[in-house]
C-alpha cells in the first residue's frame, strides 16, 4: 500500500486570489538503472540533491499542494533532501516504472481539492518554473489538458484536469506514463510551447550528467 508523510508543513505558496488550486505532482522514483544504480533524485544540481531543484519548480511555478513520489532510495531522499511544503508518497511498486508512480501520486491526491494536477519529472534540470507557470495559466484559460511542447514535440510537464485524473491512471502501465491517455485524447490536449523558456533533456545515461553542470 501507498504510505503518504506529510514531511513539515502546510505548503508555503499560495495560488492568486480566487484561483482553483493546481496541484504538482513530481514523479522521482527511479533507480537511474542507466547511471549505475544512482538514483536521480539524489544527483548533485547545484550542490544539492537535484530532487529540490524539480519541487522548487513546483513551488515557483505556482502549485499548491505539492506532492512528491519516492520509490529507490526513498529514506537517503528524506534524509538528504530538503523538501519544505511537499507531501512525499512512498510507491512500493516504484520497480514496474513510471506508470505507477503517477497512479500512486494521483491516489494520494484524491483526497485534496485540487482542480487538476501538473506533472513533472525528477531528471529535467532545464524545465523550471517558467514552464510550469505556463501550463497552469493555460488550465486557468481553459485547458483540460495540456502538455508542453519544445518546438511541436510533446514533453513535460503535462497538466490533467480533475476529471481525466481515473482515465489516466487506467492507462498508466509500465514506463508510459500518461503517453497513452493524451495520444487517445489528443484532441483535447492544449499544446504550451516551452521551447523559448526550457529544455526537456534527461538524464539517463552517464553521458548525460554534464547536463547538471551547465
């Protein structure tokens, strides 16, 4: 079963006076299987764990609650990471891949009142605030859905509206994520071009890791 730890506090940002909450959600259970077993939460950024470079995204960008999915690693996380204001959720199934991450972090947020949820990843260091700022205004303008996009390609974050948060966790298998449920519905997806403000380069491979220097 899922565990979700309140870590500290209440989250310290706010949305704008008389806009729904938008909640973040941050997928960072990972093993980094391709890196040698370093799990990408816990890769320096900065002289930090990279996990606080994504949740300070969250933060910055506007959502409220946030909520952080751990799988490998998940105590070194708790205990090397500072994450004030998130929920951290333990995903015992983190091994099956990033489909039930996302099913686990939307059944912890079930129980808020959030209006949609916005998705990010733990291993982009170039998608900050900015992107996820965009997306949130093109829920607030309307967007059910909505996806970033870096010179037409689809990438992340991606927002879902309350709604599509079952129909997307039924599709989430595997390492897919919610690919599956926006190519069904593609039609309803807003796009939001975020090449001008971000980069959605991973890390995955050791070759990669410079990225975190730059």
């Amino acid at each position: 079963m899922t565990r979700t730890t309140d870590t500290t506090e209440a989250p310290d940002g706010t949305p704008g006076a008389g806009a729904p909450p938008v909640a973040g959600l941050l997928l960072a259970a990972g093993a980094g299987r391709r890196l040698g077993g370093r799990p990408k939460a816990l890769l320096e950024h900065r002289g930090r764990p990279l996990i606080e470079h994504a949740a300070r995204a969250l933060r910055d960008g506007g959502c409220v609650p946030r909520y952080v999915v751990l799988g490998a690693a998940a105590e070194d996380v708790r205990a090397r990471a500072e994450l004030p204001g998130c929920v951290l959720v333990d995903n015992p199934d983190w091994a099956t891949g990033m489909g039930s991450s996302l099913r686990a972090g939307l059944a912890a947020l079930a129980s808020t009142d959030a209006t949609a949820v916005l998705v990010t990843l733990v291993d982009q260091p170039r998608v900050g605030a900015a992107a996820v700022a965009r997306l949130l205004a093109a829920h607030r303008a309307g967007a059910e859905l909505a996806a970033a996009t870096y010179e037409g390609e689809r990438g992340h974050p991606v927002l879902f509206a309350r709604e599509h948060w079952a129909g997307v966790a039924r599709s989430a298998e595997g390492d897919r994520g919610a690919r599956a449920y926006l190519r069904e519905h593609a039609a309803r997806v807003t796009p939001v071009e975020c090449a001008d403000v971000a980069d959605p380069t991973d890390i995955d491979t050791p070759e990669d890791l410079p990225l975190l220097e730059a």
